[in-house]
C-alpha cells in the first residue's frame, strides 16, 4: 500500500502502535528481545511508525539507564522503517473518532486514538498487542501481534 503526503510517496501496509508494539519495538532494540526483533525484520518492508510513536520511543530512550546506547539504537531503526507524520489529514480523522466514541460513551486514550488516525490516514492496518485499545474505532483495521 502507499500514500502521498505533500509530493512523497511513502509504502506501508501496517503501522505500529505505541502499546505494546511500539514498546516492543523499542524494548526490542534497547534490550534485545529476538522473538520480537525477528518478527520486526521478516515484516520490515510492511512496518512504519507514528511520529507518535517515535516520540513516545524516543523519551524512553532518554529516560532509560543507558540512555546514548539506546538513543543511537533507536536512532538506527528509524532509518530503516517508514515513519508517518502527524498532519493535518490525521487531525481531522482525530477528531471524528473522538466525538463518534464520546456519542458512543465508549471514551480512549488520546494517544491510541491520535495513532489510531495517522493509520486510518494512510488507509494502513494498526499493528497492536491490545485490541481493546482500539475495538470502538469505527473503520480501523486492527491486526494483533502477541508479546514476543
């Protein structure tokens, strides 16, 4: 699958979400989990992360114990996936999945449903440990990859 945005085009089929893929991701590259880095790298051509995501990775990098290793770590992996801005496309998906889950009184994090958007905004399958984060939101293509 590919997208455009703003003259580039960009191919992904599924987007990581920040729980847990994106932490298994990032726990993956800063403590070496192989189950999961095996599955990242047979699947590498289909992944991208939220720009989301990357800053949710990017602070657990920072506030980790070995901080400059897990940064340069992280830093090596975003120049291998496709990362996927948050633009205004994505804002306005945002808000309707708000108010159609507040008209529902079916309420989620800010950050699922932001991700959640940026997915729904490349028309891409959001990749998460977590269904229920996601179940209410009309539209979004989910698929579950089990903690490695």
């Amino acid at each position: 699958m590919s997208w455009s945005r703003n003259g580039t085009t960009i191919s992904a089929e599924r987007l990581c979400s920040n729980d847990p893929i994106g932490y298994q991701c990032g726990n993956s590259l800063f403590n070496g989990n192989k189950a999961v880095l095996k599955r990242i790298q047979a699947e590498i051509d289909e992944i991208a992360l939220s720009t989301l995501v990357v800053a949710e990775l990017d602070y657990g990098a920072k506030a980790s114990q070995k901080a400059k290793e897990n940064l340069e770590k992280l830093h090596r992996f975003i120049d291998i996936v496709r990362v996927v801005p948050f633009d205004l496309e994505c804002a306005k998906i945002f808000g309707t999945i708000k108010s159609k889950l507040r008209k529902l009184g079916k309420p989620t994090g800010e950050m699922d449903a932001l991700i959640a958007a940026t997915a729904m905004s490349i028309k891409g399958v959001l990749v998460t440990g977590n269904r229920k984060h996601f179940e209410n939101i009309e539209g979004l293509k989910v698929e579950i990859w089990p903690a490695g």
